[in-house]
C-alpha cells in the first residue's frame, strides 16, 4: 500500500474503528489509541487495500489490541467505573433510588453478552440505524435485529422486577404512613 493509498484508507476507516473501539471499552483516549495503533499496525505490514478484507482485518487487529490493553488496565476500570455522581437538590431517598436504578442498569448492561452489548451501545448512544451498525460491524441487519431483540428483552426483565420492588415498596410505605395516621386519629 502506498502512503497515498494509507492515508485514504486512514481517512475511511479511523473514526469507524475509534467509535468501535470506544463502544468496547467506554474510554474516548483508550480508543482513539487503539484505532491508530491497529492503522500502525497496517502500515506497517504493508497490507494491501482489498476493500471489505481489510477492513474486516482491521477490526480483527483492534480488537486484539482491545483484549490486550483490556487485560493491562482491568483494575483501572474498576476505578473508572466506581466513580459517583454528586447529587444536588434532591432528596436522600431520590438519590438511594438513582444509584440503584443506575446499579441496576450498569449490572444489565454488564450481563450482556459483548455482541449485544456493542449493537446496544451503538443503537441507543449514537443513535445508529440497524443498516449501518450491520454495515460497521460487518454482520448482516438480521444479526443485529438478533442482538438488539436480546438486550432489549434483558432490560425488559430488569425493569419488570425493579418496578415490582418498587410497587411492593410504595406498598408497605402506604401501609406505614396509613397505620400512623389511624393511631394518631384513635
């Protein structure tokens, strides 16, 4: 390839492969040096321009890389992912209920599978369309309808029983509140 032919490739490829990258790992810095390591990578093996192969090529390399860095800097995402929003201007029990609601979203989003995951991710953050999820991520439209129907039915049964504790909650708080009030009254 030459550098004519890298920089076009560069040019088609690196903003597809960093949002990828991006999708996987939730660190903007960590994937825009993935994406430029996979395109050294390229570069550097003189791969020729073969189309969809060697984007296909690509993302086999960043994803490679991906699970290599992933493996280094495990414990500095759980850092990452410990940290907590400052809450102003609500009450202590609003504040309880948005860490467990977003407790509950991030452990949904955690049991799924990487796949559903990053079709999730790219539908619902950037706002992608199936068609080009599937033409990013190299799989057909019906694979990503596949995985998008599977994260969707897993947060549909988290939300299913978060808002039965919540009923079952609001219940036995009706229940107190009530209870006081007839003893005051009697």
């Amino acid at each position: 390839m030459t550098e004519k032919e890298f920089k076009i490739f560069f040019d088609r490829n690196f903003d597809s492969l960093r949002s990828y990258l991006f999708y996987r790992s939730g660190d903007e810095e960590l994937a825009t040096d993935l994406a430029q390591d996979t395109l050294i990578r390229i570069w550097e093996k003189q791969v020729q321009d073969e189309g969809k192969k060697t984007v296909g090529l690509a993302y086999k390399i960043a994803n490679n890389l991906f699970v290599s860095q992933y493996r280094k800097l495990n414990s500095e995402n759980k850092y990452l992912n410990s940290l907590q929003f400052e809450f102003t201007d609500i009450s202590p029990e609003e504040e309880m209920q948005y860490k467990e609601l977003k407790e509950k979203y991030e452990s949904a989003l955690n049991d799924l599978g990487e796949k559903q995951r990053t079709v999730f991710l790219m539908s619902r953050m950037e706002g992608m369309k199936y068609s080009e999820i599937a033409e990013r991520l190299g799989i057909s439209v019906k694979a990503v309808e596949k995985r998008m129907s599977g994260a969707l039915s897993t947060f549909r049964d988290v939300l299913k029983v978060l808002f039965y504790l919540l009923y079952l909650s609001s219940i036995s708080v009706a229940d107190i509140f009530f209870n006081n009030i007839k003893t005051q009254v009697l």
